[in-house]
C-alpha cells in the first residue's frame, strides 16, 4: 500500500475503500460475500435464562449444569448468563431515579457477570471457568483445555446504548449478547433455555388463549408483531441479517433431558428460522 494525494490535497492510502463514503449504498452492497469467516463453527452457544432459570436455585440449576458436563464431551460449549430478577430491581430503581438507558445497561451487565461467576464455581470441578468479553479471542485454547468457559451475557454497549424505541429498558440485554457473541463467533448453534415450552402468541402464563408456535421465520415473527415475546426483539431482527447462525432454539429447561436433546440436534420448544 502507498500514499497517495488527491485533487482535494488530502493524503490516502490506497485501498478499495480509499475516498469512498462508508455511507453509499452502492459500495455497502458490494461488501457482501458468500463466505464468511467462522472462528469456531462447531461451537454451541447456550444462554442459562436469568430469572427462568438460575434465580430458581439449585433444584433447577444443578440437574441443567450435569447435562452440560456430559455434553462438553461430544460439543464445544460456551455458558452464558442472563441477569433475571435482581436485573429488574436494580432498573426499578434507576428508572425511578431519572437515569437514562446507558445507565441501566451498565447496571444489568454488572448483574448478568454475578451469575456467570456463580455458574462457573458450580463448574468448576469439571473445567468451568469464568471469562470476560475481552476473553473470547482466548476462547479456542480454553475449549482445548477442555474448559467449559462461563460469560456474562450482557453485550458491552454499557453507557453507549442506544436509545430504547419505547421508554427506557436498555434494547440491548441478555439475548441479544448471546446472539451476538454465537454469530461473530460463527457457531453451530445458539440455544435458550427459558422456563416454558417455547414461543407463544401470548405470554401462556397470562393469557389462555396463548398458542404454542415450534417453528416460524423471523420475518414471519416480525410481521405478526405480536404483544410479548420469549425472546428479546433485537434477536429476531438481527437474524433476519445473520450470515454465520440462520436459526435459534429456544427450549424450556425445566423439563429433563431438553437439552441434552437440543444439543443432538433434536427439534425441541421452537426454533425461529432466518
């Protein structure tokens, strides 16, 4: 590469993108590829759902966790934590006091972390371990290590959320990192382990007219627009564009055996489809 001198007197090095506006469609649109790069495409990506699932205790924890251990033999896995009730109050009481959405995304992560280190010290006498985000590039000699490494599920928009389309819960929370992380990453798969069978019309705890939905795209998702969701909306918008994970599972863990099912490949709760 060379530097070259424009007619403006600007100084550039020559690149494909040199004097370019990253903002032009034209030049947006042939940045596309078929082939992505995938840093580890047999890796599955597991979300422990905060309230669903680890603010249950032990009885629920416990038995989720030794499906893991006996998974981590045939599947590369990385753990990740939601934050769940405490993630809540803690926003309760920022929204009560005036603080703006990057505020109460600091304060979830902080939450999110508590539980991972809880997870990974439950871990920890089959090769649990605890990771930051700064972590993840490590995250191929921890597998080699037969770890089974334990992140925070909270993306690192902190302070720098964007601003939430209705009132001020931070857009961004615990699914949308563990979809973030899976598809960077270019794993396998990308799995939810909440506390009911999958997606519903309607929240089935509130609502009997709620029907249970195993499988629909995320356009088809988008357009029913539908009051509540299992999962967070970002991820069903961000897969509409995913290039590396084309589908999610998501999965009630308090039934036995469903993820070890999930794991072998078996259609369990719902899968939405990119």
């Amino acid at each position: 590469m060379s530097l070259t001198r424009d007619e403006t007197g600007r100084l550039h090095i020559e690149t494909p993108l040199m004097a370019e506006s990253l903002m032009d469609k034209t030049l947006l649109d042939s940045t596309e590829t078929d082939a992505i790069f995938r840093a580890l495409p047999d890796l599955t990506v597991i979300k422990l759902g905060g309230q669903s699932i680890i603010d249950r205790g032990g009885q629920v924890v416990r038995p989720l966790l030794d499906e893991i251990v006996a998974a981590r033999a045939e599947h590369p896995l990385l753990v990740m934590t939601g934050g769940g009730s405490r993630s809540r109050h803690v926003y309760a009481i920022a929204l009560d006091l005036g603080m703006p959405t990057g505020v109460l995304a600091k304060l979830g992560s902080s939450i999110s972390e508590q539980n991972a280190l809880m997870i990974s010290i439950l871990l920890a006498p089959h090769g649990g371990v605890k990771i930051g985000h700064d972590d993840v590039v490590k995250l191929s000699a921890y597998l080699a290590l037969d770890a089974i490494p334990v992140m925070h599920a909270m993306p690192p928009y902190s302070l720098w959320e964007e601003p939430a389309a209705r009132g001020r819960i931070p857009p961004h929370r615990t699914d949308c990192g563990v979809f973030l992380t899976a598809e960077f990453l270019g794993a396998r798969s990308c799995l939810f382990v909440k506390d009911q069978r999958g997606l519903y019309t309607a929240n089935p705890t509130t609502s009997r007219d709620a029907t249970f939905i195993p499988r629909i795209s995320a356009a088809e998702l988008l357009a029913l627009d539908l009051q509540d969701l299992v999962l967070e909306r970002s991820v069903v918008e961000y897969l509409v564009h995913a290039r590396s994970i084309r589908q999610v599972q998501v999965l009630d863990g308090l039934e036995p055996g469903n993820l070890t099912r999930a794991l072998a490949g078996e259609h369990v709760g719902t899968i939405i489809e990119a």
